[in-house]
C-alpha cells in the first residue's frame, strides 16, 4: 500500500477502537456478489422506452421516464428489483470483514440483504430498518443497526426508485435524514462502492456542511483513480483527470477525505490491514491439561489466572474455548479484573466457545470442532498455547485438537507464542515456531526472537513466562 493508503488504515483503526466508525455502502460494494448495477438493472426498462441505457447518465429520471409511460406503474421496477436482489447470494470477503469488525453502525442505499446475512453468519444480531416505523422499535440485544435509505428488495414498492421517490423523500423518509445526519456528526464515515450522485446523500451532506461549517467531522472515502482507457486518446484521459481532481475537492468540501485504489481489488487490502490490526488485539488462549508436569497444578492454575488477568488488563479481548484444565482460570482472571475495574462482562473482554461433546446433528463432532476453531481464530491476531495433554483410555497423550488450532493459526497468519516451559505439545510447537521464525520478516523480529527462545529456556519459571508473555503481546 503507498503512504496515503496506510495513513487511511491508522485512521480507521483508530476509529474503529474508539468505537466511532460506521460504514456507507453504495452500489459498488454489492457488484462482486454478482448483483447488477442500476445501469444492468435499468437496460430492460430502457428498451421499452426505445433508449440506449449506454447513452443515459441521469438513471433515475430514465426509472421516471417508465413510470410516467406507463401511468405511475411501476411493477414493471418492482419484478426487476425482486428478481435481481432477492436472490440468495453470499456476501463479499469485504462483508465478511466488517461484518467480524466491531461497527456497530451501517447505512447503505443497496436493496440487497449482503451486509445484514454477513452480520448474522458472524453470529450478530442485525436491526435492520427500512421503513420509518422501524425505526421506532429496538431489536433486543441488537449488534449492528444496518439502515437501508433506499428500501428493501422484499418490499420493492415501497422502494426508492423514480424521481418522484427522491422528491417526496425529505417528506416522506425524513426521520431517516435526521438518522443519518446525526450520525454523519457524531461517527465517523468510510464510504464504498459509492458514486456520490445520489441526491438525498448530497442533501444531507449539504445540511450537515452548513450547520458544522469547518467544525465538521472528517470522513473517508476509497475511490478508483481514473484509468486510460484502451484506445482513449490522452486529452480525453487528461480531461477525466481534471475532472477527478475537481471531484476530489468537492467532496474534501462536504467533509470527506478521497483515498485512490489502482483497482477496486486493493479496497480488500486496506480493509484486511483494518483487520489485521484489530485481531491484534485479540488474544486467543489455547490449552488442554490432565496432567500439569513439570508443574503442580496449583502452580498452573495460578499462572493461567494471573496471565489472563494481566491480559484483560491491558486491554485485549480474550478469546478461549474452554480447554480442560485451563479455561476456568482464564475465566476467573479476566472476570476479576473486569469487576476490579468496576466494568461488566461482556464480548469486548471475553468470549467462550466450550466446544460440545455429543453429536446432535448429521455432522460428525471432528468436523463440527474443526469448524469450530476456526471461526474462534477468525477473531483473533495472536494466540497462546499451554500445556496440550488430555486422559484417553487412563493414558495422559498430547491434545490433537490443540495441534488443530496451532495449525489454523499459522494458516490465517496469527501470531503464535507456545509457552514452551508449561511442557506437552505446547514444548513442541515452541520448537516449530523457533526453528521456522525469521527476523526479517517481522519489523520487530530481534526484538521478539530471544523473547519467544525465553519461554522455553529451562531457566525460564511460570512468573518469568508471564512477563515476557505480555512483552511480546504489547509488542506486537
């Protein structure tokens, strides 16, 4: 990514730490879920009017121009509208991230349901409004409101469409534009697959402009630099540059930042960086233990507590799946320090998955716990391995399923720290890690290389090993 990219990425994760980001999504977002654009969708309904769709820039008023032949009916549109965005079609990698993102705020103009299925898929719950009496109602123990402006495909004659919708709908919709206006003040925007023509958006932006004047939040958006087309003669390629520049600053006015992307492919890098960054501060604890050699239990069970107090502490979220032996001391060391800090319990300091022990449904229990934990480690940017030792037939073996996460680790490229002093197969996936770690490949790498050897130096006891375990955590 060049500077302007990265710098957009800190402001984000800024935001997004602090709890003030939500995301606007127009057209451009839904288009590599295989759903059309209104240029797509409008191409029958030009035909009927005997017009090239190709020729046409002002699509609403081409939506007009159908109704209005046809006498204010617009069934026609609604089949369209049904037909092409009730489909059941999965959501984009880039729904799939914001949805594992703590944003608790999305608008979009889409008629599609990609950004509320992404939510409730992560396990969400989703308030989705699209009318104005829902706005009136709170869904219990919501995650995420997802405000659809424009309507929804299940209900398309009542969605925004033609010029007489967008006319009526400071009447009509206004406790929508007093939503988003208030939330235009007080979060801060990132704006994609967005165009900017919609009139209501530029109505609100206005309004918002000229209440806050230069005190106006800072928002962002992430466009597409202008491209030579094939065969474009360059004073018509230098013309839609002039024109880009002009664009760039007429947004900078209603308060929001342009950042370029070569191709829209490169949105998906800024959004994972977002990402990446987040999950780092996201601790997943894995640990099994039967047996606690070279360690008294006690003196497993007190490190395993005050390590994740220490944890909780400095402000990571933790994530376990209750192994045996292990999660009820990292429960009980989150949770205290949670109430020390006169906070309540809730997902941004813990999350248990306790994986189940009997088959309910079709699916076979080792299929079920490999899927299991990997949607655990989708949440998380680092992972720490104790122990890994269970009683199968009254003989202490290694924990395979702890070999399974440390795997699903590597693979989704979270950091991994084997606390190798605490022994069974954690002792041998510190010896893996050490034997494949490359400083180069870490900005921080002779930093963090005699840091990881520590914890497994026999010298090293479980108080040293909590030490350097939280070192590293704030390190990376």
């Amino acid at each position: 990514m060049h500077r302007d990219q990265i710098r957009l990425v800190e402001l984000l994760s800024k935001e997004l730490e602090e709890g003030n980001l939500a995301i606007f999504a127009g057209a451009g977002f839904s288009r590599d879920a295989g759903f059309v654009d209104w240029k797509t969708l409008l191409k029958p309904i030009a035909e009927d009017l005997d017009l090239d769709v190709e020729k046409e820039w002002d699509l609403v008023t081409l939506a007009q121009y159908h109704a209005n032949v046809h006498q204010a009916n617009r069934a026609k549109l609604n089949q369209l509208l049904v037909t092409e965005f009730s489909t059941n079609v999965a959501p984009t990698d880039n729904h799939r991230i914001l949805a594992r993102l703590p944003i608790e705020t999305f608008w979009t103009t889409n008629y599609d349901n990609l950004i509320e299925s992404a939510l409730e898929h992560n396990g969400k719950v989703a308030d989705v409004k699209y009318t104005v009496k829902q706005l009136a109602v709170t869904r219990s123990n919501r995650d995420a409101v997802v405000y659809k402006m424009h309507g929804d495909a299940t209900h398309p004659a009542d969605a925004v469409l033609i010029r007489d919708d967008y006319e009526r709908y400071h009447i009509k919709m206004q406790p929508f534009i007093t939503a988003l206006s208030g939330d235009l003040v007080s979060k801060t925007f990132l704006f994609l697959g967005f165009s900017f023509t919609d009139p209501n958006l530029e109505y609100i932006l206005s309004r918002v402009r000229i209440h806050y004047g230069h005190d106006q939040r800072q928002h962002h958006c992430i466009l597409r630099k202008a491209k030579r087309y094939d065969n474009e003669n360059l004073a018509d390629f230098e013309y839609r540059q002039r024109k880009e520049q002009l664009f760039a600053g007429e947004l900078l006015r209603v308060g929001i930042k342009t950042t370029y992307v070569d191709e829209f492919e490169d949105i998906n890098a800024i959004l994972k960086a977002v990402e990446h960054r987040h999950k780092r501060r996201t601790v997943f604890v894995s640990g099994a233990a039967h047996d606690y050699s070279p360690w008294s239990q006690g003196e497993a069970e007190r490190f395993v507590y005050e390590l994740s107090r220490e944890i909780s502490k400095e402000k990571f979220r933790v994530i376990s799946g209750f192994g045996l032996g292990i999660g009820s001391a990292v429960i009980s060391g989150v949770l205290e320090q949670t109430i020390m800090n006169g906070g309540r319990l809730d997902s941004e300091q813990l999350v248990l998955r306790p994986f189940p022990q009997t088959q309910s449904g079709n699916r076979p229990l080792p299929d079920l716990w490999r899927e299991y934990r990997r949607t655990m480690l989708d949440h998380a940017g680092i992972a720490i391995f104790l122990f890994g030792n269970k009683l199968v037939n009254g003989e202490v073996v290694e924990s395979n399923g702890m070999r399974e996460e440390f795997d699903i680790a590597i693979e989704k490229g979270v950091f991994v720290i084997p606390i190798g002093i605490t022994g069974s197969i954690t002792r041998k996936l510190w010896e893996e890690v050490l034997q494949a770690f490359n400083v180069a490949t870490h900005p921080r790498g002779n930093d963090i290389l005699p840091l990881l050897q520590a914890l497994g130096d026999e010298e090293t006891d479980l108080n040293e090993a909590k030490k350097i375990t939280l070192q590293l955590l704030k390190i990376i």
